[in-house]
C-alpha cells in the first residue's frame, strides 16, 4: 500500500520559512519521480516544483529562487524549503510520486501566509 505523508505546514508571517517534508512508503522511493503541488479553494491544484530520480529539478515561475525541493532516498522523503514566503503562497500542499506510469498523492499539508 503506497502512503505519502506530508508535513511542515502552518501559519507563518510573510517573509517567512518553512519546510515541508513528504515520507513515502510502499514504492522503490529511488526510482520514484516526486512533486510538489499546492491548491487553494476554487482553483485547480498547481505544480510548485518536481524532482526526478537523477535529481533533476524543475521548478514554477512563482516558486523560482524562493523553493527549494529536494529529496533523501535511503529516508525515502522529499523536502520543499519555502522561503520568502508570501500571503499568495498560501494553499494546501500535497507530495506527488510518479513510478511505473501511476500518480500517488499524499492527504496534503496547509500552509497560511500572513500579511
């Protein structure tokens, strides 16, 4: 059974940091290709930032030299580093594994940027 669960969010003062984490289970996380994706309520769910096995990164214009994602294999987690956050960065969160042409998604984590 293949779970992702995120974690990190919360409330945080614009200008601010956070890190967000996503533990996989149940997949060969080293050859998993993992995302990073946030949705707010009424909008379609978005890409911040994905890294593939060979640790190639790409990123959206708006996460571009404020995000950073990563990834520990023998931890079999993915992290995003948020910085200089902003009140628009606001929205839920969620961890994307890509293996064997299927999509998992994690339950998603919220974060809350204040103005």
């Amino acid at each position: 059974q293949v779970q992702l669960v995120e974690s990190g969010g919360g409330l945080v003062q614009a200008g601010g940091s956070l890190k967000l984490s996503c533990a996989a289970s149940g997949i060969i996380f080293s050859v998993a290709a993992m995302g990073w994706y946030r949705q707010t309520p009424g909008k379609q769910r978005e890409l911040v930032a994905t890294i593939t096995p060979n640790f190639g990164t790409t990123y959206a214009e708006s996460a571009k030299g404020r995000f950073t994602i990563s990834r520990d294999n023998p931890k079999n987690t993915v992290y995003l580093q948020l910085n200089d956050l902003k009140p628009e960065d606001t929205a839920v969160y969620y961890c994307s594994a890509g293996i064997f042409s299927r999509t998992y998604w994690g339950q998603g984590t919220g974060v809350t940027v204040s103005s």
